[in-house]
C-alpha cells in the first residue's frame, strides 16, 4: 500500500478515529480479564486449566491472524480490516452473553466462551493492524513513530481502565454486562469508520511476503527480547512486591503503565526526528536498567521506582523498531510487515515469559527480572546494526 500525504486537519481527524477504535477493543479485553477467570472458576465451577484454555484462546488466535490480518489490510484495504475487526468484537460480546444460557451445560457454555475468545483475538489484531496500517499511509514515512506511539498508548490506556471497570461490572451486574460491553463498545465505534475515506488497496506478489519477512525480522527480533521485560512485569511484579511486602503491590503494574504513556505523550515524536534504531537504543537501556533496579531494590520505593523506569523505557521501543520494519518493507506491504513486526512480541510473551516463569520456581522471583533485564539488553547491539545499516543498504 502506498503511502498517501492527506491534509493535516484530515490525518488528525483519522487518527484520532482510528485511536478510538483501539481503544474500544483493548478497553472489552481488558475488561474481561478480572472476570472471565471468576465466572469460570467460581461461577461455572472448572479448574485452572480451564481458565488458561479459554483466556489462552483470545492470545492464541491473535498471534495466529497477524499475518493473516496484515494481508487483508493491505490486499483489501485498512478500512475493510479494521471494519472487520470491530464486528468480529461486536460478535465476541454477543457469544459472551449467549453462553450464560448454558451454565447449566458447562461443555457447551465453554465451548462459546473459546469462540467468542477467538474471534476477540482476531479482532484485535485486525484492528490493530489495520489501525497501524491505515495511519501509515495517511501520515506518510515522516511521522511513523509518532502514530505507532499513539496507536500504543490508546491500547495501554484502555486495557489499564478496562480492568477496573471490567471488575465492578462483574462484581455488580455479572458475567453478561462484560458480553453486552464488548458488543456495545465495538458497534458503538463503527459510525467513526463509515465516513472516513478508504486507502486505495495495491496488490502485491507473492513473492512480496518472502521479502517482508526478510526484512522484518532483524528489528522484530529485537522486539522480541526488549518485550520480554514487558510480559514479566505484568505477569510476575505483584507477586514479587507482594512477596517482598512492598504494598500496595498492584502500583508496580500502574506505575509501569503510567510512565509508559508519560514518555509517548512527551516524546512520541522522537524515534521520528531522532532516528528509530538510534530512539531504541536508548530507550532499550533504560528499560533494562528498570528491571534492573527491581531486582536488586532494598527499599520499596525504589522497587517502584525500578517499575516505572522500566515502563518510560519500554514506552518507544515498539515505535522505534517499527520504523525500522517499516522502511526496510516493500511500501505496498506495510500491513503484512506490522503483522509480522507485532508477531515477534506476541512469540516473546507466549514462550520466553512463560520459560521465565519456570525459572522462577528455581531461583526465585527476582532472578527473573536480572534475566529479563540481561535479555532487553541483548536488542542493543541490534538496534546499532539498523542505525549503522539504514534500509536503502540492508533492505533485499
């Protein structure tokens, strides 16, 4: 797809649009993450296991439709992606609420559940992608960083306020007000999409993918190991703050996020004038330094400290590194080249995060984040490479 200059009042207008989008989808699926364990656990009465394999779906699905989702937007247009996207949401949330009519036969309520977690999963990632996408060609290569900034930070924001809001609903009106909020929340989105005006889709070879994956992957592997601090903080902060008796414990996620969205209100714009491998080779420092700090914090507040360092550094990595997949992509490819870009993060948190998790059960919480931080250092020398080989030299 080829990147269109609009006129600037109008690329605002759709990407505040399209800002909206993300956000509705990733406010639903965080606002099913306090619930749907509970409703499975306590409320259909299954195991763990059951828990895992259902919310495991949602990721599982949206790991499996990058690409797949990349080579819609870009064959059939970002509008037709994101379009898709939302109704996918829409009809995630409708199962959601029809599932509630077998809690008296729990195999087919969650065999509902899955596909409803599926389809969410493929929603995010059409959306996203075709968000990306879609933002790319209206902004041009001048402003690629701060659109991928923006697009990010409408995702952290809304899974940090969907989880709150995803708990009081439960806790008042049950399982079936988080199924009528993510139908709602997506429907109520798509009148922004109707009016805007569609990217002419180009279509590529086939031989386009093979390059694409070629010239995606040096920076998306360096994605990968910088976003392996990202999956420990979410998944393993409470625990080792509340281990260590650092309360409350639930501010190192909140003050990881937080600091995150600080540094891309504040320096969005960046890794565009800066340079993105220059941008993350900086930011990949910080971010490791933070994890750094938690493990070897004394005192509480220096463990939140640790927390929200690390969030500020991870904060213009992922637009960083994009700008590099992106130049160094095919320009009609620039959706199939985010999908495989983000794919790097989503195999980061399905397979190092969870290998990390059983290292933990050896040598304790803590050596985890001096490994996490150890590993984010490791997208260093890499992220140099790029600086030192700009596209027009290393792209095939």
């Amino acid at each position: 797809m080829p990147l269109t200059r609009v006129p600037r009042s109008s690329s605002q207008r759709s990407l505040l649009s399209l800002t909206c989008c993300v956000f509705s989808v990733f406010l639903v699926t965080g606002a099913a993450l306090p619930a749907l364990p509970l409703h499975i656990h306590d409320g259909l009465g299954l195991s763990t296991f059951a828990v895992g394999l259902v919310s495991g779906a949602q990721f599982a699905a949206a790991l499996l439709c990058r690409l797949w989702s990349g080579k819609i937007s870009d064959e059939r247009g970002p509008k037709f992606a994101v379009t898709v996207g939302l109704i996918m949401a829409s009809l995630a949330g409708l199962l959601y609420v029809v599932s509630m009519y077998f809690t008296h036969d729990v195999g087919a309520a969650i065999a509902i559940l899955i596909l409803g977690r599926v389809l969410l999963g493929g929603a995010e990632s059409f959306v996203m992608i075709g968000a990306q996408s879609w933002c790319l060609a209206l902004s041009g290569t001048g402003s690629v960083g701060k659109m991928l900034a923006w697009i990010g930070t409408a995702m952290f924001v809304a899974m940090a306020v969907g989880a709150p809001l995803g708990s009081y609903l439960f806790a008042s009106f049950g399982f079936a007000s988080i199924g009528v909020l993510t139908c709602g929340g997506a429907l109520l989105v798509l009148p922004l999409i109707a009016p805007m005006q569609a990217i002419k889709p180009v279509r590529r070879a086939e031989a386009d993918i093979r390059r694409v994956l070629r010239a995606v992957w040096v920076p998306g592997g360096a994605m990968a190991f910088s976003s392996v601090g990202y999956g420990i903080v979410t998944a393993f902060a409470v625990l080792l703050f509340a281990q260590r008796g650092w309360q409350p414990a639930w501010l190192s996620f909140t003050a990881f996020a937080a600091a995150l969205m600080l540094a891309r209100v504040c320096f969005g714009s960046l890794p565009d004038r800066l340079g993105g491998a220059r941008t993350a080779s900086i930011f990949i420092v910080i971010h490791g330094a933070g994890l750094g700090l938690i493990w070897i914090a004394p005192f509480a507040w220096l463990g939140f400290a640790g927390a929200a360092l690390a969030g500020f550094g991870y904060a213009l990595v992922y637009p960083g590194l994009g700008i590099e997949a992106v130049a160094r992509a095919p320009a009609r490819s620039r959706g199939l080249a985010m999908g495989v870009y983000t794919a790097f993060i989503d195999i980061a948190l399905g397979v190092l995060a969870p290998l990390l998790g059983l290292i933990a059960n050896l040598l304790g919480l803590g050596a985890i984040f001096l490994i996490a931080a150890i590993l984010s250092l490791c997208a260093v020398p890499v992220a140099v490479w790029l600086q030192r080989h700009p596209a027009g030299e290393s792209s095939p």
